[in-house]
C-alpha cells in the first residue's frame, strides 16, 4: 500500500510540476502577448495622429481653394458686367446713331 502512496504522491508531483512549468510559460506567453498589444496601440496612435494632421492639411487646401474659386469667379463677373455696360453703351450710340441718320434722311428728303 505505501508503494502505491508512493507512486500516487510522484504521480502527483509530476502533475504540479507540469502545472507550474505550464503556469510559467503562460505567464510568459502573455507578457508577450500584452507587449505587443502596447506596441500596436503606440503605433495605432501615431496612426491615427497622422490620419488627423492629414485630415486637416486636406481641409486647409480646399479651403483655400475654395476661397480661390470664389475670388475667379467674382472677377470673371465683375469682367461680363463691365463687358454688358460697354455692349450696351455701344447699343445705345449705334440707335442714337441710326436716329440721327434716319432724321437727317427724312429731313433731306422732304426738303427737296
């Protein structure tokens, strides 16, 4: 009966043993793990700053460009709105123009 003791206590030693050997090498095995889960959120960070000062260069640019756009196209009306006043003020001579030819003829005309 002892040796059966025996054999049962260094049967269940062996288990501890293993179990503790286990124990250890999972201790191990999440050190690494939460490691790299830090690494990864430090360079998730540097990510996600990058993506933000990206994010902010693109909305400057279009703003700038943006305000640009705006800028052409005011001067591109303020051009066609000098270019009416001028069509129209050369409208308005040729008609005085034309008037004025058309009294003349008609003077001329009943004059002789």
């Amino acid at each position: 009966m002892s040796d059966i003791n025996g054999a049962i206590l260094e049967r269940l030693e062996k288990v501890v043993d293993k179990l503790s050997e286990n124990s250890s090498k999972m201790g191990e095995l999440l050190a690494v793990h939460n490691e790299k889960l830090d690494k990864q959120d430090r360079i998730d960070a540097v990510l996600f700053e990058k993506i933000e000062s990206v994010h902010r260069e693109i909305n400057r640019r279009s703003d700038e460009i943006k305000k640009g756009c705006e800028r052409d196209i005011r001067k591109v009306d303020d051009r066609l709105r000098t270019m009416e006043k001028k069509m129209w003020s050369i409208f308005g001579a040729l008609s005085i123009i034309s008037l004025s030819s058309l009294v003349q003829s008609d003077n001329r005309s009943s004059g002789t």
